[in-house]
C-alpha cells in the first residue's frame, strides 16, 4: 500500500507507465513516486538549473559518468561515521595551500588505479585495501555487501591480522579463508583472525 503522501502523484504518472510502477517492488516504487514529487515541487529556476546540470552530465565521457556514478554509489554505502571522517577530512583537505593540495592529488592520482579504487570503500578499509585487496578482488559481487559488512565490523588489528592472512593464503585458497570468516561469529571475528596470525 502506497503512503497517502504519495498516492496522488502516482495517479499523475502518465497512462503509459502506470503498469510498469504498479509492478515495481514497493520500496522502489516509493522511492520512484518520492522522487516524482520532488521533481514537481521544483519552481522554474531550480527546473532550470537541474536540466543544466543534467545536460552536462550527459555531455561527459561514458568513463568519467561510470567513474562518479561508481563514488557515488560508494559514498552511500558507507556507514555515517565513516562519511562524517570523510567531511573533516575534506574539510582539512581544503585549509590547506593549494600547492600542498596539488601534490597530495598527484600523490593520489600516481597510485595504482585498484589502490585508488579501495579508497571508496572509506578510510577504514582504504587504509588497508592493499593488504586486504588479493584476498577480496576475487570475491564473487553476491559477496560484496556482506564482506564489507564483516571489514567494517573487524577492528583495525582485526582487519591488519586479515591483511596478514590474506597475503600468506595461496590464491587458490582465498576463497575458503573468506568463507571461514564469515561463518565465524561477527562477535569473534577478532579472536578468530589473531588466532590465526599467532597460534
């Protein structure tokens, strides 16, 4: 059942799409109608402006829109602790000279384009994506959520025991090792893992 504060616009939406919003799943028919509103709460200017902004995401390459939907997508995985670190980090990021600023996005933009990559996943995990990277690459995407899901719940010496493990497990093996630490406990991961690392 539609919220009452959407049932009007879904009997807005054009004959045409009526049957294909009928048949989306709630939450994302919701969301669909939620934003639908939004769009027609919009007066002229801000109309305006948003089809500007529209039109020059659509003249962008394919790989810089894939590249921002991608950080994006990233940005609103991660957990709101991780996000408020991210924003004083940018914060500090911006204080700083622009010279100091340059150098430090050249440092970034010299990395390895899967080291880079790790960086979306937050400060936590991009710290040790390194480490942790030959042990997840390969991970299957059903896996993906849940994973980060255990990374973000390890502590730092957790996720430094995984780093450890991860590059003493032949490749063939990483599969198990990851399937092992998922079964374990969330609550004794962390003993898990330094067991592991020292017996």
């Amino acid at each position: 059942m539609l919220p009452d504060r959407v049932w009007g616009v879904a009997q807005a939406v054009p004959p045409v799409l009526q049957d294909i919003v009928q048949r989306l799943p709630e939450p994302e028919r919701v969301q669909l109608l939620e934003r639908q509103q939004r769009l027609d709460a919009l007066s002229t200017p801000q109309r305006d402006a948003l089809l500007a902004r529209v039109a020059v995401w659509d003249a962008l390459p394919d790989a810089e829109r894939d590249r921002r939907r991608e950080a994006w997508q990233a940005w609103r995985a991660l957990p709101d602790a991780e996000r408020a670190r991210m924003h004083e980090a940018r914060t500090t990021y911006e204080a700083l000279p622009l010279e100091r600023r340059q150098a430090l996005r050249q440092q970034f933009d010299a990395l390895d384009a899967n080291l880079r990559r790790g960086w979306l996943l937050g400060p936590a995990i991009g710290a040790d994506w390194p480490r942790l990277h030959a042990l997840l690459a390969q991970a299957p995407p059903s896996e993906h959520a849940l994973l980060l899901s255990a990374l973000r719940g390890l502590s730092t010496q957790g996720r430094n025991d995984l780093g450890v493990l991860a590059q003493r497990t032949a490749p063939e093996d990483r599969d198990a090792l990851r399937q092992a630490l998922l079964a374990q406990p969330v609550a004794a991961r962390d003993g898990w893992l330094r067991r592991r690392v020292d017996p």
